[in-house]
C-alpha cells in the first residue's frame, strides 16, 4: 500500500492552517507572554513551506518554491527554538541562529542553481532539522519544572525521535540512498511528510497546553496571592453576590470581627447570619452602589456571633466577578474608637462643666476679694485719717510745750519731749506710706507714654534737700520712653531716689545715676548710688513689707518704701531686683513695657 505524496501534503497543508489558526488566537490573547509570537511565526512558516513545495513542478518558479520551501522549513523551525527560549525568560542566540541559516541557505541555493543534486539538498536539509530539533529538545530539558514538566518531556521525546529521523535518513543518503522522485509513493520518500505532520501536530498541541499551564499556575498563583493579601488586611472585607446576597468570599479579618469562620459564611447571605442589627443595611448599601454612588465610612450597628454588639465603618463598590456584579465591602471596627470618643465628649462635658463650675466660683471668690480688699483699703484709710489726726494734735501739742514751758520741763524733760514728738512724726509717716502702699495695689492704671527723665529729675528735687543737691551728683542717662501710670512710676522712683539719697547723705561727693536701656520689648531702668549698700545675703528682704535693713543705726525709714515699688512695678507687668555690696553702693534694678511705634 502506497500513499500518495500530494494527497498527504494537502492534508498537511491543512492541518498546518489549522494550526496556524490555533496559534494565532493564543497569540492575541497571551500576547503578553514572550515567545507567542516566534511560535506562530513557526506554524506559518511551515506552513507556507509546504504551499511552496507543491509547485515545485512549476516550470517559472520551481526552483525559488524548493529553495522557498526547505528555506522557510529551517527557518520555522529556528523560529521555534526562539520561542522556547522566549517563553522559558531568556533570549535566544541570534549568532547560533544565523549558523545554522546561513549554511543551509548557502549550501541548499548551490545544491539548486549552482551543482543541482536533489540528494546533497536531502542531505542539508537533514543536517539543519537535526541541529534545530536538538537545540529546541535542550531548551526544553533546561526548563522541565513544574506543572509543565510532563509535556516539556513528551516535546523533548518528540523532537529527539525526530531528530533521530532525520539523522538515519541522512546517513541512509550519504551512504547511497536516493530519493528519485520526491512524488513517489516509496516509503523514503512519504516518511519526512508523516513525520513533520505528526511532529507539527504534537507541537502544537504541546505549545497550547505549555501556554495553558502557564496562565493556570499564574490565575492559581494571583488567586493565592490575592489571598495572602485579603488575609493580610486588618479590617473585614466581604464579596457578595448581587442578586440574592450570598457571600462569595470573605477574609480572615471578618472571621476576627464577627466569629463568623469562613466555611460558615461562604454560601450564606448577611441576613441569614443576622450579622447586621438593622435588617436593611445591606440593601441600603445596595441602592447606594447600585446608583454607582462611593459608600464611604457608612457606620452600621452589628452582632457578632456571641450576640455582642460592634460598630463597622463600612466602604463599598461595585465589582465584576465572573461577569456577574457583586459588592465588595470592606468593614473597618470602630466599636473602641467610638466608645473612646464617646468617653472623651463625656470628659469634655464634665471638664465644660467643672470649668463653669470653676469659673463661677473663681467669679465669686474674685467679688468677695474685691469687696474685701475695698474694705480693708476703707479701713486702712480710715485708721490712717483717725490715727493721724489724734498724732497731728500729740505734735502739735508738744510744740507748744517746747515753746512755751521749755524753762520749766528741764533738760530731761525736753528730751522725753522731743522723743514724743519724734515718735508721733514716726507714726505719722508710717501711715501715711501704708496708705500709699494700699493704693500702690487698687488705684486704676492708665496706660500712657511716659517720659522716665522727666519723672526722674522731679522725684530727685522733692527727695533731696535743697542745701545737700550740691554734695551729692545726681545723673540721669539715656531713659527710653514706656508705656505706664506716670503718677504710679513717680512714686517708684521718689521711693528709690530718697533711699539713695539717704543712704549716700554721709559720703562726700556721692553720685545717684538714673540710666536705662531697651531688651525687646521692655525698658531696662537701673537706679545706681554709691553709699553705704547692703549685705548680698539679705536681698530677698528688701522688697517686704517692714524690712529694714539699717534699722538701729539712726534710721528713720518705715520698711514700705521697697514694698510700694514692687507692687506698682509687677502691676505694670514688670519686675524688680536689687544688687550691692557693703560700703560698695547698691542698683535697683526694673522692667517696663517699652513704648514702641505701633502704640505711640
């Protein structure tokens, strides 16, 4: 039984545009798979080789057809071992490529044009199969792994078998076989034909499942990556089916949420669980989505499967599943986030309150502080007016002795005479200051410029004597301008002024200096002598109230004087400090607020 050569290359023919079909719809779609393209350029190139060899007979293009047909054939084949290569990562050898090319087309035109001998033809064309189903059969042993193993073995069996055909039969040629006509019906002539059918075929096959592997592990690797991911996630993320709400997946975070596990809740819809209080959550979600609106932070009420309740903040969409539309939610729990909220508004109400609370008793205690300390400066003002007018007569009284009866009271007399007139002038100055120190704390302050140099210079010529202005030099340097009470800040400065006056009165050509300068926004005031100072130990005592430091020592101050400047100055939001040294002088030291432009 013989088979008939061009009945058998018609049905390859076909069969090869039948796999030239196959093949480009794998292309298309796996297009993004490297190799696809060299694996459909492989069928067609075959395939148009084997169009190419039944018009070999073609007395205009018979020889271009053969050297077309065996040309495409190694060329097609190549292009398979390129896809290999490509499919498995890596590139191919275009230099090794070309090797194998160029001889057979070289050695395959001179053995048609140059030499005609259709047998050395026979011979090259097995030489170049052999080398490209060997180099094809390596890439594929290379890359045995995985799923694909099994097939990349039958592909690797396959092209050794035909590699080992195509070895025989030109050893078969070299040794005198020959081929005589290529119509005949022999078997050395139909076997290259029933090989390349059945080695085209397997291969075709073998690439569509190699392809299809490949996107299962990939589809299989995404899905457990997607997986890994939706597990990963902390909060509780739900798919669920559009038309009848059953669940189509679900998250271990939802698991963590509700109790739920996921076997119980694939299957199921959220209302059989009864996961939401309010029955018609979902289908408010639901209309939401449907209406291609986002449900962003959408906080429901729900139960977990122990009955305890949870608050979810709940965001879903719209998205295709296997070309039916299903809603993907993500729950975020916001149960201790609330309740903590919850908890802090309750604090803040309870601090609101506290506070009005506060404010109110602070209100109060400010008014009876008020209303007390107008009573206690009623007071004060009234013994002073009291005491100092039975002290004004006691004065007043004695004088008249020491005029009138002054012969007759005796040299002892008139000292106890003077030390009763001394203690009522005493008395009278020291209520006079504590007037001036209750008034140093309550009299209103008027913000104004004040011109320190000014005030300086008038305080000096009320505290020093006339006759003692020339002993002692009194100084006033650079004074900025600040913003004050100026009847206030006079009284500072007197009360300085007089005790460096009297403190520098024994020393002859003594010196008082009044100098200032400006810090930021303040005004730094310095009022600087050079008498008798003070102990460093003891400065913390100055700015009491009835601390004298000199006391004993002829001394005839009230200890209010230091106190009445501290207060005035702090109430201008200042301060004060004094420094000195025994026999070395002392400076008393005090901030004001700085007169700047925007205020002038």
């Amino acid at each position: 039984m013989t088979l008939d050569v061009r009945t058998l290359l018609a049905l390859f023919a076909f069969t090869q545009a039948l796999q030239v079909v196959v093949l480009s719809v794998q292309y298309a779609v796996f297009r993004s798979y490297r190799g696809t393209g060299a694996f459909l350029l492989w069928s067609t190139a075959v395939g148009i080789g084997t169009v190419a060899f039944l018009l070999r007979d073609d007395p205009t293009i018979g020889r271009a057809a053969i050297f077309a047909q065996n040309g495409l054939i190694v060329f097609g084949s190549l292009c398979l071992w390129a896809g290999f290569c490509r499919f498995h990562g890596r590139v191919e050898d275009r230099r090794l490529f070309a090797a194998v090319l160029v001889p057979f087309l070289f050695a395959h035109a001179t053995f048609i044009w140059v030499v005609p001998d259709i047998d050395l033809r026979a011979v090259a064309l097995c030489v170049a199969l052999v080398a490209t189903a060997l180099l094809s059969a390596r890439e594929l042993w290379r890359a045995r792994t995985g799923e694909s193993r099994p097939v990349a073995l039958v592909l690797v069996a396959g092209l050794l078998a035909h590699a080992a055909f195509f070895t025989a039969r030109g050893a078969l040629l070299l040794a005198g076989a020959r081929v005589d006509d290529v119509w005949g019906g022999a078997a050395f002539n139909v076997a290259p034909y029933v090989d390349g059918f059945l080695l085209t075929n397997l291969v075709t096959f073998g690439l569509v499942i190699l392809v299809n592997r490949r996107v299962n592990a990939e589809v299989r690797e995404a899905r457990d990556h997607f997986r890994r991911l939706l597990d990963t996630i902390p909060d509780a993320v739900l798919i669920t089916r559009v038309a009848d709400g059953i669940c189509r997946d679900a998250n271990t975070g939802f698991e963590t949420l509700t109790g739920f596990r996921q076997e119980e809740v694939v299957g199921r819809s959220s209302a059989e669980l009864g996961i939401w209080t309010d029955p018609r959550a979902r289908d408010r979600v639901l209309e939401r989505v449907r209406a291609s609106e986002p449900v962003r932070d959408l906080e429901l009420e729900g139960r977990r499967r122990d009955g305890t309740p949870f608050v979810g903040n709940v965001s879903s969409r719209l998205v295709d599943v296997r070309g039916e539309p299903h809603v993907l939610s993500v729950v975020h729990d916001v149960t201790e986030r609330n309740a903590a909220r919850e908890a802090l508004e309750k604090s803040a109400r309870e601090i609101r309150e506290l506070n009005a609370g506060l404010e109110r008793r602070v209100a109060e205690r400010t008014a009876e502080l008020t209303d007390k300390n107008r009573e206690l400066e009623a007071f004060v003002h009234s013994i002073a007016h009291d005491l100092r007018a039975p002290l004004r007569a006691i004065d007043g009284f004695s004088g008249i002795l020491e005029e009138e009866h002054a012969a007759r009271l005796g040299d002892e007399g008139r000292r106890l005479l003077a030390r009763v007139r001394g203690g009522a002038r005493r008395m009278d100055r020291l209520l006079r200051d504590l007037v001036e120190y209750a008034r140093a704390g309550s009299a209103g302050l008027r913000h104004e410029r004040v011109d320190l140099g000014l005030l300086a210079r008038s305080a000096f010529a009320d505290v020093a004597p006339a006759d003692g202005r020339g002993v002692c030099r009194f100084v006033v340097g650079e004074l900025p301008a600040v913003r004050g009470d100026a009847a206030l800040l006079r009284v500072v400065l007197r009360h300085l002024l007089a005790n460096a006056v009297k403190y520098t009165a024994e020393r002859p050509a003594s010196r008082v200096d009044v100098r200032g300068r400006v810090e930021g926004d303040v005004v730094v005031c310095e009022v600087a002598d050079d008498g008798v100072g003070f102990d460093p130990a003891h400065t913390g005592r100055l700015f009491r109230l009835f601390e004298r430091l000199h006391a004993g020592e002829g001394d005839d101050g009230t200890g209010i004087g230091l106190a009445i400047v501290r207060r005035i100055v702090e109430r201008h939001g200042g301060s004060v400090r004094a420094e000195g040294r025994p026999g070395q002088g002392a400076t008393f030291t005090f901030s004001l607020p700085a007169w700047g432009e925007v205020d002038a």
